[in-house]
C-alpha cells in the first residue's frame, strides 16, 4: 500500500470556483453542512492511499479529518514563553474536530457515500444515547423519544417543522445537484423488536436533477441532538 495525504485550510471557495475533484466536491459538502467550522483556521486533512499499480486517474475513496489548528504554524512551533517563569506556554490538544470517509464509484465524479463523526457531528452524544436506547427494548418510540428530548436532543419524532426549517438543501445544490425533499421521517428503532442498535436518526430522502438533465436520488441521514449531516448516500437505483 501507498499513502497520501492532503493538507489545506478549511476555508471559503468562490461559488465561480468549478469542481475540480472528488476532494473539492466532499470539501464543499463538508463546507455546506458544517458552516460553523470556517473562520477558525481549522486544517482539513485528506488521507488517500491505495496500491502503487493503480493508475491513480480518479480516486475512489478517501479518508478526511477537520483539525482544530495547522500544527506548522509559527505560534504553534515556537509558542510564547511565560514572562514570570520564562517557560513555554503549553501547546493546545490538535483535537480532530470531525472525521469521516467519502466513496466515489470507479469512473464517477459522482458522489456515492460520504459519512461525519467527530464533536462536531455530535457524535458522543448520539453513541451515548444510543447505548441507554439499547439498554431498554422494552421502551416504545414514544418513551425512547422522551428520553432522547429529556438528554438535550432539539429534533425528535415531534420535531419535524423545526428539523425541515434546518434542512441545509439549499446549501447542497451548488454541490450535488437541484435537490427535491420527497420524504423525512424520524426513525428510533431498526426493528420491531427493538433489538440491538437503534436508529435514532432522521432519514431523508431527496431527488436530484443534475445540470445534464439526469435524475437520481440521495438519501441524506441526520442525528437528533442538533439535525447534523451525518452521512450522504447514493442508493444502488440511482446509479
């Protein structure tokens, strides 16, 4: 295996600007969906490898991280020293703000999948949630629901206008094309046993028409606690 890695800052693009690559596409979904990110010199790292006999034209997949700070910058290498001890002041954690993975089928720029985790996706939140869920199949939606509500979760089951009035679409279509919401639907558990890992998710489903006139679809996955983009998906029928 071979390994690459992208660095850049996590800034604003011109809308002029044209797609240039799967990175740039997944950059400016990233950008469209987590706007709270820009403006904080956070680094966007982008880790793509692969073997060395792949003709590396197009990139199929790739893993990205949203750093809190570019590590290499001057205050950062050489911070300021204490005027009363003489001694460094400590260097703050790099923590990685947001992570995830994004696919892209061989011979399209077209996105297939592309998912967030991390503090900025309210991901301890969610993983916590989602283990006392678990904790208690023998709870119906409506009591998961309030324990979701009673934890700090703004979009539940009876939150569907506040969720919908959140839906960044607008922000998405420069990216993946005029997108039509067809359906929105908060799911809290997989099955109707309520076993093993719940949902608790908002299930979006969207369609698209592209500049050439092709149509397709996304279904597009939001978490509870403040109706952030976790994961964009292209189903198999859309391809």
């Amino acid at each position: 295996m071979c390994g690459l890695l992208v660095v850049c800052s996590l800034c604003s693009a011109s809308a002029s600007e044209p797609q240039q690559s799967s990175i740039t596409l997944v950059r400016d979904v990233l950008v469209a969906s987590y706007p709270e990110l820009l403006g904080g010199q956070h680094e966007l790292h982008v880790h793509i490898e692969g073997p060395l006999d792949y003709s590396w034209r197009k990139i199929s997949g790739f893993h990205f991280e949203v750093k809190l700070y570019n590590a290499h910058l001057e205050k950062y290498l050489n911070p300021p020293h204490d005027a009363k001890t003489g001694k460094r002041f400590p260097v703050p954690e790099n923590r990685t703000l947001l992570q995830g993975t994004a696919y892209f089928p061989e011979g399209d720029t077209r996105l297939k999948d592309v998912s967030f985790v991390g503090e900025a996706a309210k991901t301890p939140e969610n993983d916590s949630m989602h283990r006392l869920v678990q904790s208690h199949p023998e709870w119906s939606d409506a009591e998961a629901n309030q324990a979701l509500k009673q934890a700090g979760a703004r979009y539940g089951t009876e939150d569907k206008q506040e969720f919908l009035k959140r839906l960044p679409l607008k922000q998405l279509e420069p990216v993946l094309g005029k997108l039509t919401l067809v359906s929105a639907n908060f799911h809290v558990f997989n099955n109707p046993e309520h076993l093993g890992d719940p949902s608790l998710e908002w299930w979006v489903n969207v369609s698209v028409l592209l500049p050439d006139g092709t149509r397709g679809s996304y279904a597009l996955f939001f978490e509870p606690f403040e109706g952030k983009l976790i994961e964009i998906l292209r189903p198999r029928s859309s391809e």
